[in-house]
C-alpha cells in the first residue's frame, strides 16, 4: 500500500498504463487474427486490408511501449513471411512500417 502522496500517485498512474497497455496489447493480437481468419478465407483483398491494419496495430503499439520494438518487428516480419509463402501474390510489397 502506497504511504506517501507520491507513491499513490505513482501507484494510480502505473495503474492507468498497465490498463492501457493491456487494451492496447489486446488489439494488436485481434488484429493478427484477423489476418489469419481472412487467409482462411483466401480473399486477397480481406487478407491485404487485415494484413495493413495489423501492421499498424503492431507499429502503433511498439511506438507507445505497449510491447517493446523488437518484439513488434519479429512479428511483423514473422506475419509477412508466412503470408507470402501461403498466398505469394498479395502482401509484402511496400510495408507500413
């Protein structure tokens, strides 16, 4: 339990980023599924739109420190490969990094 103003301060703003954070981590890894439920599909156009927004998503997150920067980009590299070894004709051209 916090004993001063500052540490409850501190306590209450640690609160906050970790609630952010977590909403923030929370989307990012909708919006990688989504990209692997539009591959299931086999829609190009689905996939090239799920495959941008999670890009974004993950880059987004990095930005703010939701996840660490690395991590974003082993993912993002990760997403790219397997899309384009699973459908070759529309992802990877240009990222949005």
């Amino acid at each position: 339990m916090a004993n001063t103003r500052k540490s409850t301060k501190r306590a209450a703003q640690a609160k906050t980023r970790q609630t952010r954070n977590t909403t923030v981590r929370s989307a990012t890894r909708s919006a990688v599924r989504n990209v692997l439920e539009a591959l299931k599909t086999k829609d190009a156009a689905k996939v090239k739109e799920a495959y941008g927004q999670a890009i974004k998503s993950l880059s987004k997150a990095a930005s703010k420190g939701a996840i660490p920067k690395g991590r974003a980009a082993r993912k993002i590299s990760r997403l790219t490969h397997f899309l384009k070894k699973n459908l070759p004709s529309s992802v990877g051209s240009g990222s949005k990094r």
